[in-house]
C-alpha cells in the first residue's frame, strides 16, 4: 500500500475567468500532520471543499486510502473515514453539545433508520460521546445547549465531532479561528496530543501552531502550490515571504 | 390535424409562453435579486385584470383605461413592497411563503367583495378585433399577433435595462452583494422597490392583456402563478434567460399536448394527461439537472 | 415537578376537555371536533415535515386527497371495513408520497416549495379529469366504514375513534422524533451540511420521513372521507396544502401539539367569522401576515411560556431529556 493517505493530483478548479484551484498536486503521509497556509484568497476554502465532495473539481483526481474518491459524495468520503472540522462552527444548535458528538457518533453505525428507542437513552452512543468530550475538554457541559456555548467551547465541539467519527484522517479547517489567548493554548495542546494518531491536514493562520506542529507545510498562493516542505525548508523560503509579506521593502512598514 | 392548425397552436402556444416569461422573469428576478419568494404575484396578474375592468368602466376607452390600469397595480405594489415585502428581506423562506400566501388569500376575498364571485368578461378593445391571414386559409386573431408583439418588445427593453443600463447594472449588482451596492451610498430601499413594481408592472401586464382572452374572476392569477413557477423550476432560478426558455418550452409544450394528446389516445384519462403534461415535462426536466437548465445561482 | 411532566400534565388537562367538552355542548361541536381532529393529524404531518426536518412542503394537501379518494373510492365499490380501507388509503398515500418525494426531494429550498406546490397541482388537475368520479364536483360516499363491529354512523362514536387515531399519531410522530432516525432528521434541519460531513447521507432520510408524513396525511383524508362522507379535488387544492401551513404555524410548529391548536383556531376563526360573513378570509389573510411579521411565536409556544413551561426568548427547543441521569447512564452497557 502507499505511505501516503491522500494524493491530490493535479486538481483544478475554476470560477469563470478566476482560477480558485490551479494544478495543485499535493500527498499526505500516513500519520503525518501536513500544515497547508497561504495569505487570504489563496483558494483554501476551495481546496477544502473539493476534498470534501462539496465542489466538483473541474479537473484532477482525489485519492484516499488508494481509492479514486473524485466523484464520491459527502457522506461517502467520511464514512471511508475523512473527517472534517468547519472554519465557521457548524453545529447542530437544537442539541446539547453531547446530542452533537452523540449523533456524530451516530453516524458510525450502518444505518440510523431506527425509530423506536429514545435517542437520548442508548448508552453505546452516549458513553463514546462523554468521553469525547473529555478529551476536547468539555466533560463539564455536555448537557448545555449547544447554541448556548461559547465560541472557544463551540471550536472544541467542532473538533469532538470530527473525532467521533473515528476517522482516519482529519481535515481541520482553522481550528484556531477566534481563539483568545487562553483558549488557542489549550486548542494547541489539544492538536498536539492528536498528532501522530491521526493523519492531519490543518488548514491555518497562526504561524506558532503551524510550526510547532506540521511535519511539512504546503504553501497556496493565488490557487497553486508555491512550496511544500518541511518547517525550517518553508520558514526561509524565500517565495513565501514575498507571498505573504509582500516585497522585502514593505516589512518594514508592516505592523508588528 | 392539417398544417394550419398546428400552425395556429403554435402561434397559442408562443403568445401563451410570452405571457408566462412576464409573470416568470417578474419571479425569478425578485427572487434572484432580493431573495424573496412571492407566491402574491399570481394576485398582481388578478389585479392587472380587474383594474383595467374598473378602469374601463369608468372612461369607457381602452387609451385611458390601460395606463390607468398599470398605475393601480404599480401603486398597489409599491405600498405591498414597504408594509410585507420589506421586513421579509431578512426572513426565512417559511416566513416569505406564508406571508405572501396570506396576501393571495386577502386579494383573492378583496377583489369578490368589490366585484363578486362572477367571472367578469373583457371585450376586445376594438381597433385589435379582427384576424390575420398568417397562412392561406389560416386566419389568426390580431389580438393576440398584438399582445405577442407588445410581450417581445417588453422583453427587449427588460433586457437592454438589465444590461445596458446604470440601474440594471445596480441590479445585477445588488443580486450579487447588497451591502457593497449599499456603502456606494446607493439606497437600497430605494432599488428594490423599483425592481418589485418593475415585476409587478409585468405581471400586471400579461393581467392587462390576458383579460380580454381569459375574463376577470378572483383567483384567476393562481394557476398562471402555478405556470410561472413550474418555468423557474425548469429554467433556473434567477436566470432571464431561463425564465424565457422555460416559458416558451411550457407554453407550447401545454398548448400543443392539448391539441394531439386527445387525437393519439382516445380515452377516459385523456384530460388527465393533458392537464399533467406540463409537469411531467418538469420532472424530466428536473431529472436531468436539479437546478433547472440555466441556474445562475447555486440553490 | 420538572419540565416535561409539566408539559404532559398541560397535555393531559387538553386531552381529558377533548374527551369531555364536545359531547357536552352537542352533536354540531362534537362534528365540529371532529373536523379539528382530522385537519390536526393533517397538520401534524406537516410539522413533521416543517418544523422538524425543515421541508417546507406546499403539496401534503395531494396525500390528504390522495387518502380520501382511495378510502372514498373503496367504500363506494363495496369495501367497508376500515381495518382495511385505512390501512390500504395509507398505504397509497404513502405510495404517492415516494414518487412525489423521490423527484421532489432532489431540489432545496425555493425549488422545493415550488416543485411540491406543482405536484400537488398535478393530483388536483388528475382528481378533476376523473369524469367518473364526478370531475371537478367529487363524488358522495354512501355511508361510513366501519371498524370490525363498531359501526361508525353515530357522531360521537366516530369522535371518539378519530381523536383516539390522532393521540396514536400524535405518540407515533413524538417516539419517532427521539429515535435516532429522529436525531438524524432534526440535524438535516439545523444543518445539513454537517449532517452530510458526519456521514449521513441527507436524501434517504429525508425521503422517508416524506413518506411517513405522507401516510399521516392519507389516514387524514380517511377520515375526512367517512366524516364528510363527501370527496372532493377541493381537498388537494394548494389552498388547502398553504392552511396546513397556516396551521402549523399559528399553532407552533415544531411540536405536534401545536398544529392541532392551529387546526382549531382556524377552524373556530373561519366558523365563527362566517356567521357575520361569507368573507371572512378578507381578515384571515393579514391576520396570517401579521403573525408571520410581527408575532414570534405560535399559541402552544405562547401557552408554555403562559403556564412557565418553557423560556421567554425564545430560544430553540431543547430537544434532550433533561432529567436523565448523567453519572448513571456514563457507564458502557449500563441498563437502557
């Protein structure tokens, strides 16, 4: 089997005249965490939905696991194991944030076309819940309504249901999004205690969490990949600076 | 079924799917635009009907009555728009059915209390009576080569607005972003009530002219507003040109599966058929591509 | 006494005046009744469409019609039992539902309400071509059916079974909307997309609560058929499929109970404005719009806050048991 979990292969995407996604080829390894930054516009969100069954691209192929998963739905790529956790927290607002990981968990089984049992009584879907949300640092107030949480508690429910899929691989897409100061700690503690039991793709801004955890980065400018490689390859390369901070001239304009 | 018969139905089914293009486009621009679904513009085609009656009734010239007509429906927009239309920008498509649902049945009871539950018949205006030999031996009523002439150059100027203008460019622009249209100081407001009357005025025009051919009664708008939608389902909503291709497709469609359904299959199910065929055509259509053929929005 | 045995104390005072209140005042409030009870099931088939799986169907008034011809259409060819003619209007409805639902459920929103309402047109303009069923006058049903040996002519009888059907339904729709597949479906209507992201795939299941309120809204038409003892298209009208709606939302969408409260305001409304004039939608219409503009919430809503049942913002329905044990039931294979 191939050491790589997903290959993206020349994948291409574009909006009438505007090339979102250009060729951009890019391979995950089994258990590594791939960082994948770009200044905004730079087509992640674009990306992102390709990977996800969200866009169809105009071109290219999606390999995960060894399988063509190109022209495969939503729900197929997470049940083959592709999870994903939203930018803009998206989650179930008339539940609890326990029914939110419960109901992720849910979708592990077969089938749900069950429709006797009281959903909030089965045991073998609260139980993994509970403990997921332990581990995302929300055992406290899993029978809070979700719409009721805060937005740090909302990022960790985002990544619990990711989890509670027992995937393979995770697509985090800016976990970090809004964190305060407090709160980005303990999401950075909580990345890296998944590293290197889950292959990751982390999709991100902030530039300590990116090179403290990502065993490789891929950088996307302008919808195509304009470097890949390790942390110290990427932090002198000398493209990404110019693509993210402009000439060298303006750096000293710049804030901070 | 000689050629001129078919001929003829084709002309019907042509002037029948103009008709629907303005009820469709006054639809798909308000929805595409504003982001509002109007189940009262059948009401508006009902009232475009009725106040050219009245208007009738009262200066007994069809020169007078028509403008008049247009004026009552477009001020009946205009206050609809800023008392219900206004506050469901925000709402949900729940919110939007119902409200607009409440006003059919308002203006369906409105017009019965006026005017009776009778259907009130139109005559022709009288320069237009009379009939056109579109093929020898073929004669074709010039009230409709009329109204089918008048729809078609509605079209044209709907389009040149849409593309050649400051105020289309607002509205294609405002369709893709309002608050941008709105920090270039542009009053908002302003434009959508402009673009509702303009749907309105449409729709009222087809009333205006269908009346004579189909005769005023309450509800009359309800089964045109049924056709408009099944044309943007099948052409896409927010596109024009969808809404013309659709409505064409519908009109002749409806109008020529009338005709030769009965002459193939002689049986008891025959009307049924014939009243289905429009949405067994929407089906197919929907089958092949979910969005319709010319979505310009995605859903 | 906590929430939901609140909630179900305030059902079970409703249910005991249904039981009691009609018979007492008379035959003509014990029909009246009986009429708020079918529209109710109907209603209620809408909510489960509406308010919880978030499809906003303007065509459940074709499965209603659909019911009531099948029912009506047996009975006059003969078929008089009701353990069967039901079950088979059900059935057909259900039947109809699937066909309407596969096509119709491939679109969202805007489309959806539009596809819908023109299917439901389609049923209206199939039931007027029926010349032999009377066209677009309907026909009479000679007699009722009834049910193994309880004939169903007298009133208050036949009262009594329909209210009995509609609290079945009613706890048939509310086990079903706990279940998982119940989970399922609420999460389609919070967000669908991330229904899709977890690994659900929305159109299966929405497909079949389709179905199920299909087959709800067939039993309706049963029933109406045996009440009315009359069949109409006039019950597949869109008219008919946007006062479903109204009813919902007048009542509270979102909770079973408030469609029936719906079904009976619009039915006292349109009954008690009708004796003063034949125009009483004139005033239903803004009535109709002024709630939906300016009115937050149904009358079951407002009856909770009234009695202290529920929270005064507003906020959405908390759809999980609040007082299930949370130390008990952490433990894997703890006792259901």
């Amino acid at each position: 089997m191939s050491e790589f979990l997903l290959e993206i292969d020349h994948l291409s995407k574009a909006f009438g005249a505007l090339r979102a996604t250009d060729d951009v080829t890019l391979a995950v390894r089994k258990g590594e965490t791939h960082a994948l930054i770009g200044p905004n516009g730079a087509g992640k969100t674009t990306l992102v939905g390709q990977l996800t069954g969200e866009l169809k691209p105009d071109a290219g192929r999606i390999v995960f696991g060894g399988r063509d998963i190109t022209a495969l739905s939503t729900a197929r790529r997470a049940r083959l194991g592709l999870a994903r956790s939203f930018q803009i927290t998206s989650i179930f607002a008339s539940l609890s944030a326990e029914g939110n990981v419960a109901l992720a968990v849910q979708a592990t089984e077969p089938h749900s076309f069950r429709f006797w049992q009281p959903a909030e009584r089965i045991a073998r879907l609260r139980a993994p819940a509970r403990s997921l949300l332990a581990d995302v640092g929300l055992g406290r107030v899993g029978n809070v309504a979700a719409s009721r949480m805060s937005h740090g508690q909302h990022r960790q429910l985002e990544l619990g249901m990711a989890l509670a899929t027992r995937p393979r691989m995770l697509l985090l897409d800016e976990p970090m999004a809004g964190l305060g100061i407090e709160e980005s700690r303990a999401m950075s503690k909580l990345l890296a205690s998944l590293k290197g039991q889950y292959t990751i793709l982390l999709i991100e801004h902030d530039m300590d969490v990116v090179f403290s955890l990502a065993d490789r980065i891929s950088v996307l400018v302008g919808g195509r990949i304009v470097a890949s490689g390790s942390a110290d390859e990427i932090r002198n390369h000398p493209g990404v600076r110019v693509a993210y901070l402009g000439e060298e001239d303006d750096d000293l304009d710049a804030d901070g | 079924m000689t050629l001129a018969l078919l001929v003829e139905q084709l002309f019907n089914g042509v002037q029948f799917g103009l008709m629907l293009f303005l009820m469709a486009v006054g639809v798909t621009l308000v929805f595409g635009i504003m982001r509002v679904i109007n189940l009262a513009h059948g009401s508006l085609f009902m009232l475009g009907g009725y106040f050219l009656m009245a208007a009738l009734a009262w200066t007994q010239s069809y020169a007078l009555a028509i403008p008049l007509a247009f004026v009552g429906a477009a001020a009946v927009a205009v206050v609809l728009e800023i008392i219900v239309l206004r506050p469901l920008y925000r709402r949900g498509p729940l919110d939007q059915v119902l409200a607009t649902f409440g006003l059919t049945l308002f203006f369906n009871e409105a017009v019965t209390v006026i005017w009776g539950r009778e259907p009130i018949p139109l005559s022709i205006p009288p320069l237009l009576t009379g009939s056109v030999e579109i093929m020898p031996g073929s004669a074709y009523p010039l009230y409709r080569l009329v109204i089918t002439a008048v729809a078609i150059v509605a079209g044209l100027l709907l389009y040149l607005l849409i593309t050649r203008t400051r105020i289309g460019a607002l509205i294609r622009a405002g369709s893709d972003n309002r608050e941008i249209v709105a920090a270039l100081g542009i009053n908002i407001n302003l434009l959508y009530t402009l673009i509702f009357a303009l749907s309105a005025m449409l729709a009222a025009l087809a009333g205006i002219m269908m009346g004579p051919l189909l005769s005023v009664e309450p509800g009359a708008g309800d089964p045109i507003l049924i056709l408009a939608l099944v044309v943007v389902v099948i052409g896409g909503i927010g596109s024009v040109r969808g809404a013309l291709v659709g409505a064409l497709m519908v009109g002749i469609f409806d109008t020529l599966s009338r005709v030769l359904i009965p002459l193939a299959i002689q049986t008891n199910a025959t009307s049924a058929l014939v009243g289905m065929a429009v949405y067994v055509l929407m089906a197919v259509v929907l089958l092949f591509s979910r969005t319709g053929l010319f979505a310009a929005h995605r859903g | 006494m906590t929430l939901p045995a609140r909630r179900g104390a305030l059902l079970v005072v409703l249910l005991a005046l249904a039981i009691a209140l009609p018979p007492y005042f008379g035959i003509y409030y014990v029909r009246f009744a009986t009429q708020i009870a079918i529209y109710g099931m109907a209603a209620l088939s809408v909510d489960l469409l509406l308010g919880y799986s978030g499809l906003i169907t303007f065509g459940q008034a074709a499965l209603f019609g659909v019911g009531a011809y099948a029912a009506g259409m047996l009975t006059v060819y003969g078929v008089t039992e009701a353990f069967v003619v039901w079950p088979c209007a059900i059935l057909v409805s259900m039947l109809a539902a699937g066909a309407i639902g596969a096509l119709s459920l491939r679109t969202r929103g805007f489309q959806f309400i539009m596809v819908t309402l023109a299917f439901a047109q389609m049923a209206y303009y199939f039931a007027q071509s029926l010349r032999n069923w009377g066209g677009d006058d309907g026909f009479t049903v000679p007699q009722r059916d009834h049910l193994g040996p309880l004939a169903l002519t007298d009133h208050t009888t036949f009262y009594y079974v329909v209210l009995a059907l509609l609290v079945l339904v009613a706890l048939f729709a509310h086990r079903i909307v706990r279940s998982q597949f119940g989970r399922v479906i609420r999460g389609i209507r919070d967000n669908e997309r991330r229904v899709a992201a977890i690994g659900f795939p929305p159109y299966p299941y929405k497909l079949v609560i389709f179905v199920i309120a299909g087959g709800i809204a067939g039993l309706a038409g049963a029933l109406m058929a045996n009440h009315a003892k009359f069949v109409s298209p006039a019950t597949m009208s869109w008219q008919l499929s946007g006062e479903l709606l109204a009813m919902v939302i007048l009542g509270s969408a979102n909770s079973l109970i408030g469609p029936v409260i719906g079904a009976a305001f619009f039915l006292a409304f349109r009954d008690v404005l009708s004796d003063y004039t034949e125009h009483w939608m004139l005033f239903f219409g803004p009535l109709l719009v002024a709630r939906v503009l300016l009115v937050k919430d149904g009358i079951w809503g407002m009856l909770l806050r009234g009695v202290g049942i529920e929270e005064a913002n507003g906020s959405p329905k908390l759809d999980y048991d609040q007082s299930a044990d949370p130390i008990a039931d952490a433990e894997p294979g703890a006792s259901r």
